[in-house]
C-alpha cells in the first residue's frame, strides 16, 4: 500500500509525463473541466477567481495556467491587468494568449515581489517539492500582494473512485480491483492550509461543494479516461476498465434514471 501511493506520488509529479503525456495538449484537462457543467450548484470558477483579484492593480502571474481558462476570462474582464502566463508543458500553452512561456513553479524566471498577484490554480499537487513551490509564490508576490490557489477535497468525486474499484474488479475477476490513481491527494483542500500556512499569514479557505448529475455516461466516461497519461500505474488493463466503467455506469442510469457523483473543490485565497 505505502508503496503503490509513493509510486502513484512519483507519477503524479513526473515533469516527462506531465509535459509529454498529461498536458502535452488540452484533451485531457478539457475533458475533466467539462464535467462541472452537470454540477448543481454551478461555479464560475474563473468569474471567483477575477472576482478575488478585485482590489488587484498592475502584474498577474498564472502558475500551472494550462489551457489558459483562467486568463481567457481575465483579459475579458480586466483587461488593465498586465497578465503572464507559465506552464511546465510547452504543448498545453499553445492556445493560449500571450504572453506565456515555459516554466517551473518551483524556480520561477520572476523578481522578488515582481507581481501584484499570483494564481496556482490545480497545479501544486504536480510540484514535486510543495514547500518549494510556496515560497516562490510568497518571493515573488509583493507585499500586500494576493495569491489564490486551486484544489479537490479528498472526497472529491469519490463515486468515481468507487466506480474504479468496482470495474478494475470485474476486469480483474476480483471483488474489489486495485485503487484508482488520486491527482489531487499531495495537496488536497485539507492538506493545502497547512503547506500555504508556512509563508502567508492568512489563508482563506472557500469551499465549493456540489453534485453532478448526468444521464448519459460518456461526460463520466471521458473523466475517467483523461487519466490515460497515468495508465501503466493502475494495475489493470486501462481502456477494459474504461469500458467496463460505462457499462456500471449504463446500468446506474437505467435503475436509478441519472448518475450522480458528489464533488468538493475550493479556493484558497492567501495574503502575505
Ligand atoms: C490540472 S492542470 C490545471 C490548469 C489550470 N491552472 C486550471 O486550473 O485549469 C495542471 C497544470 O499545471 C502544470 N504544471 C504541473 N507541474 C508544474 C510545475 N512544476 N510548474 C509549472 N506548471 C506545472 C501542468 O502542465 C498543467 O498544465
């Protein structure tokens, strides 16, 4: 067990992957954005984010900004902010608005207290070294500047690590098959106030809890398969399991007329 999660911990944070594999374009991550459309309530994660950086003036820096959805919406809505967006996966940073570059969130190419504000939006729990990946955030932000921060709970979605268990079960002809790889468990919302509480004197946790609800599987479906980068670390054949997740999911809906799967993400908005 302690074994399989520091594998899984490896993975999880292993730059050749994320920037090979995982992120080497927006397939993957779209898909797993595209889910919270069938959430009740629905979050506007981006217009919480602008709606943070209200009193924000001058330099914004997105760390991890992926597939740019987050500085898409901030040119739209605050096009006084001067905005920069980094990522490790030069192939993620293709769509997005300049200006961006290639960068890691524990050495960033920025001044001390270079920038108004910063973001790391889902995109700690990749950092091979979080407390490292902190005090950058804390360096290069200005005093009195702003740093919000993106995670799941650890019982995010856990109907679809329940539904992991059951068909990797079934492929394996076994009860109960191996666990399925968790993303967000090195920097969960319950883990993140403790490594943020380190450099920044206040930290505010905003949950977002809610219930997705879909009735056809395939928005599930391709949620469970845009792990495909971290396949060769389940134990089990990937694409059966995927296969036979929506068949279990096909038989939930015709029982029960919907899908539901309970999510809890948040925000946690930091102050030095
Ligand atoms: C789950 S995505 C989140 C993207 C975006 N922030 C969002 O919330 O939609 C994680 C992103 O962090 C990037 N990333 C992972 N490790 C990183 C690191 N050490 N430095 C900078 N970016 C990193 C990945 O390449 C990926 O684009």
């Amino acid at each position: 067990m302690t074994d399989l999660s520091a594998a899984h911990d490896a993975a999880v944070t292993d730059r050749a992957r994320l920037a090979g594999s995982a992120y080497n374009g927006d397939r993957d991550l779209a898909a797993r954005q595209s889910l919270y459309q069938w959430q009740t309530p629905r979050y506007d994660l981006p217009g919480l984010v602008a709606e943070q950086l209200g009193d924000v003036r001058g330099r914004v820096v997105d760390i991890g900004c992926g597939n740019g959805k987050f500085i898409q919406r901030l040119r739209q809505d605050r096009p006084d902010l001067s905005l920069l967006g980094l990522d490790i996966a030069p192939g993620i940073l293709a769509g997005v608005p300049g200006p961006v570059a290639v960068a890691d969130g524990t050495r960033l190419p920025l001044a001390a207290g270079s920038v108004d504000a910063a973001l790391a939006l889902h995109m700690l729990y990749h950092v091979p070294d979080i407390p490292q990946a902190v005090r950058e955030l804390a360096r290069v932000v200005a005093r009195g500047g702003l740093v919000v921060a993106s995670t799941n709970s650890d019982r995010d979605k856990a109907e679809l690590d329940d539904l992991w268990h059951r068909a990797a079960g079934d492929v394996l002809g076994v009860e109960r098959g191996p666990a399925r790889i968790s993303l967000s468990a090195r920097f969960s919302l319950e883990k993140a106030p403790a490594f943020l509480g380190e450099e920044f004197r206040q930290v505010e946790v905003i949950e977002l809890p809610g219930t997705i609800t879909v009735r056809d599987p395939e928005p599930v479906i391709a949620h469970m398969a845009s792990y495909r980068a971290w396949a060769d670390q389940q134990d089990v054949p990937f694409d059966a399991t995927i296969d036979r997740a929506r068949a279990l999911v096909v038989d939930d809906i015709a029982r029960n007329g919907a899908y539901e799967i309970t999510c809890l993400g948040g925000i946690l908005v930091c102050r030095r």
